[in-house]
C-alpha cells in the first residue's frame, strides 16, 4: 500500500517555525524586562545611599548649604530616572505579555497541525491494516477454493 504524505506538512514546519520565532521574541522581552528591573534595583541602591549621607550630613554640627543643595538634587535626578523606570518597566511587561500571548496563539496553531496530522498517520494505519487484512482474507479464500477443488 503506497503512503500518502500529510499534505499540510510545509505549513506545519512555517508554523513551528513561527513559534520558535514567538519563543525567542519573548525570550528578548523578557531579557529587556529584567535588564530595566536591574537598573531599578541599581538606583533605588544609589538614593537610599544618598538618603542615608543627608541623615549623616544633617546631624554634623557645620552645613554645607551648597553640598546639601548638590545632594537634593542627585535625590532629584535619581528619583525622576527612577520613575522613567518604572514606565519602561510598564511597558516591557505589556510587551511581555503581548509576546506571551502570540507565543500561546502559535503555539496553538501547531498542536492544532499536529493533531491533523496525527489523525492523517492513523488513518494511514488503519487503512494499511484493512488492506493486508483483505490481501490475507483472499489469499486464504484462494486456498479454501484450492483445497474444496481437490
């Protein structure tokens, strides 16, 4: 019995090849993600550093009216980078779900193609099993009408 190749094949390896493209797609976004979440921890280091100076600074008997400005504003700065932080952690997380949500979809997609092409394989099967089973059916009906003749 000749085999019949699963026609959808070629769209099945595009659509895992879709999906692997989705996996590392993510994987970058997930990467961006806790790159920016290491520059928070980095920085939210660097002011509660510059907090705890202040407190030093202010419990010294001379102020520096001129060093306490300076550290005011490195808090600024610090805490506006920080809160620009935040939104691109925002939006890399949004980002991060939109690629999970692609990847589940292509993801999807190929174990939908996998199925049919499983079905495909067993149909396959059962259709070579019912076609020996006929072969051996005449073959022994053959020899029955071999043997009622003799």
């Amino acid at each position: 019995m000749a085999h019949t190749e699963f026609r959808l094949a070629t769209l099945l390896k595009l659509r895992q090849a879709a999906r692997d493209e989705c996996r590392h797609a993510l994987s970058e976004a997930m990467q961006a993600e806790r790159s920016i979440q290491a520059q928070i921890t980095a920085i939210e280091s660097r002011l509660h550093q510059a907090q705890t100076d202040q407190a030093r600074t202010a419990v010294a008997e001379v102020i520096h009216l001129d060093s306490l400005r300076a550290a005011d504003d490195y808090r600024q700065a610090l805490k506006s980078g920080l809160r620009s932080l935040h939104a691109k952690l925002a939006e890399a997380a949004a980002e991060c779900q939109r690629r999970r949500d692609a990847l589940t979809a292509a993801d999807r997609e190929v174990q939908m193609l996998d199925k049919l092409r499983e079905r495909h394989s067993d149909r396959e099967l059962h259709r070579h099993v019912r076609a020996e089973a006929n072969l051996l059916d005449e073959a022994a009906t053959r020899s029955f009408q071999i043997q009622s003749m003799a």
